[in-house]
C-alpha cells in the first residue's frame, strides 16, 4: 500500500501497488530505489491519479521510481536530477524530478527523489501518442530491444559505415530516419557534462508518426565527475564511455557532415552561454541545497553518511561547473581543428559569459 502526501499534507492518492527494486548496481546500496506500479489486480486502478510532477501538466501515472540517487547518494543526492534536468525546454524526453521523504512500514527511509519512470507509457504521453504503446519501437543502450525492432537504426549505422557522409544528400538521408534536433539536444548534454556511462540511453520511434528516433537522457550519476575531452572521445572511432562499449558512429558520420557540425556547434556554444553557464549550474544547484538542507542531519543518521561528504562532494560539483566551459573550448578547439575565428563564431557568447561570471 502506498500514500503520497503533498506539502500541505493533502493526500494524493492512497492505494494498493505493486513494488519492485530499481537500479542495477544502486542494489548494492543500503538505501535501496523502488518502482511503484498502479495495478488493477491489487486497487482495481492502474493508474495514480494525481499531478505527481510540477513541471508536467499530467494528472495520472502509471508508475514511478522513488529513487536515492545511485551511486551518488553519498555525495550530492542531487548530480543526476540536476543534469538531466538540463533538457527541460527541448525536445529530448528526461526524468522529471521532486523531492520526498519516504517512510516504509511507519520507519523513516530518508530523503528520495521521485523520479518519472522511462517506458512507452511515459514516452508515448510525452509525444501526444498514447494509446499507441504496443506500436512504438524502444531500445536501451546499443541493441537492447525492449519493444518493438531496432532494425531501421541498424540499417542507419550500415549505411553511415559504408557511404560519404559529408554531402547535402546524406544528410536528407539521415534526417529522414532521426530527428536531427532531438539528437544534437541529446548529444550536447552528454559531452557538456563528461558523462562516462553513456550506455545508460534509450531510444524510441513510432512508425505511425514520422518514424524518426528520438532520444532519453537518463541517469548521468557518472557525469560532472572526471576531466573528460568528451567531444574528442565521441568522435574517435572504436566506441564511446565505459571500456568504450557505447557505439558512436552515428555521431561520428553526422560530424563529417558540414551541415550538422555547424547546427551541432552553434546549438552547443549557445547552451554554453545559457543553460550549460556556470551561473545557471550554480543557481540550480543552490536552489537544491536549500530544499535538501533541512533533512540532510537526519537522512545522514539513518544511513551513516557524514554530511561532510555531501558538503565536500557539492563543493566539488560547482568547481566542476566553473572549469568545465573553459576547458570544453580548448577541446573542442583541439579535437574539431577550430580556427580562432570558429571560436569566435560559435562560442562568442560562451566566452562573455565565462569572463562575466569569472
């Protein structure tokens, strides 16, 4: 049985689910994640009816994931819902976040984060495709088929690997089977960020619409850790991320294309400027803090977690955000062969907002 209070201490719903761990190596932690399922067989509901999320205007979910933040739980509680939180106002589909605190049989279980659950019901209500859920195609990471096929992204990668990619015509061959912008939106958030674990994406296309892949950012609980040249990495052929198992040619065939490379790159050094400024890191990241500030002593307690690691690992965050830009202009610099006039021409911007919040 689970109850969700709202700040007020309203209830929002109040019913029977099913419960399930969450993660894949976040089980070794001793604060576990759950996904909580609405099922008709335990409330005669499959759905919890309540706005969950402030940001998204639903009113119903058919799951969602109580999650302690992974392999960051003892640091920042707050790396991964604050990056993937980047994406908002594009087209890329991320796990909305809020903040809780979760009692488990009357016991105190520590702050959480509730977090959208990725699957076809939460992409297709995304889209505007619901009731097409058993017709979309929804891949993880390489290969991993979840529904669907992923043969149109194999013959994609087939034909990248076999033809010239630098011509106005490869590039309509490309935009027919991914949407361009979704990807360029995904993509700049991964190397901004030094993500590691890029396996850790899925795709999704519905054949019913314009039958082009779309991307989700998910999980970057390994990204804003390492000095990265991330952009170098992504165009270096023989696989991407950790031992190098994420396949990146498609990055790397879209990059030989002139015309994708200068939509990549003025997109990237205006979200340099902006929504990837050290300013806008720093503010999200103080607005956090100050919700999580008053449950840190006694989320600490429960788990044996010294604040100290959340106040070191915080620091350390904002100093990856007040080095990262100017050391992502280097890389890309070094790693596209940029003159002085490209930087100029697509990181303008960035360098005013480097020197201004410097």
């Amino acid at each position: 049985h689970v109850e969700m209070f709202d700040t007020d201490g309203s209830t929002m719903f109040s019913q029977e689910c099913g419960v399930k761990l969450q993660g894949q190596y976040s089980r070794a932690e001793n604060q576990k994640a759950f996904k909580i399922y609405a099922r008709n067989q335990y409330s005669g509901d499959n759905r919890f009816h309540a706005s969950i999320f402030s940001k998204r205007d639903y009113t119903d979910y058919k799951s969602f994931i109580l999650r302690a933040s992974s392999q960051d739980s003892q640091k920042t509680r707050m790396r991964d819902s604050i990056l993937t939180s980047l994406a908002e106002g594009t087209s890329v589909f991320y796990q909305e976040t809020e903040l809780c605190v979760v009692y488990l049989n009357g016991e105190y279980w520590g702050q959480y984060n509730i977090r959208e659950h990725i699957n076809a019901v939460s992409i297709c209500k995304f889209e505007g495709w619901e009731g097409q859920e058993d017709d979309i195609d929804l891949v993880k990471a390489n290969t991993n088929v979840f529904r669907g096929s992923n043969e149109s992204f194999e013959e994609l990668l087939t034909w990248i690997k076999n033809n010239d990619t630098s011509t106005d015509a490869a590039y309509d061959y490309i935009d027919q089977r991914i949407d361009i912008r979704n990807y360029i939106e995904y993509m700049a958030i991964e190397i901004f960020t030094g993500n590691t674990d890029t396996l850790n994406v899925k795709r999704y296309r519905n054949a019913n619409a314009d039958g082009k892949w779309r991307w989700v950012l998910y999980d970057l609980d390994w990204a804003f850790e390492t000095d990265t040249d991330s952009i170098r990495r992504w165009i270096t052929p023989g696989g991407m991320g950790n031992m190098k198992r994420t396949d990146n040619t498609l990055f790397i065939g879209c990059m030989k294309n002139p015309r994708f490379r200068d939509e990549f790159l003025t997109y990237f050094g205006e979200q340099l400027a902006t929504t990837f400024s050290t300013q806008n890191i720093y503010d999200k990241v103080m607005a956090r803090h100050a919700l999580l500030e008053p449950e840190l002593e006694k989320n600490a307690e429960r788990w044996d977690i010294p604040v100290s690691k959340y106040t070191s690992a915080v620091k350390y965050f904002l100093k990856y955000a007040l080095e990262r830009p100017t050391k992502l202009l280097g890389y890309f610099q070094g790693a596209l062969n940029l003159s002085e006039a490209d930087m100029q021409k697509y990181f303008g911007a960035a360098y005013e907002e480097i020197q201004r919040f410097n």
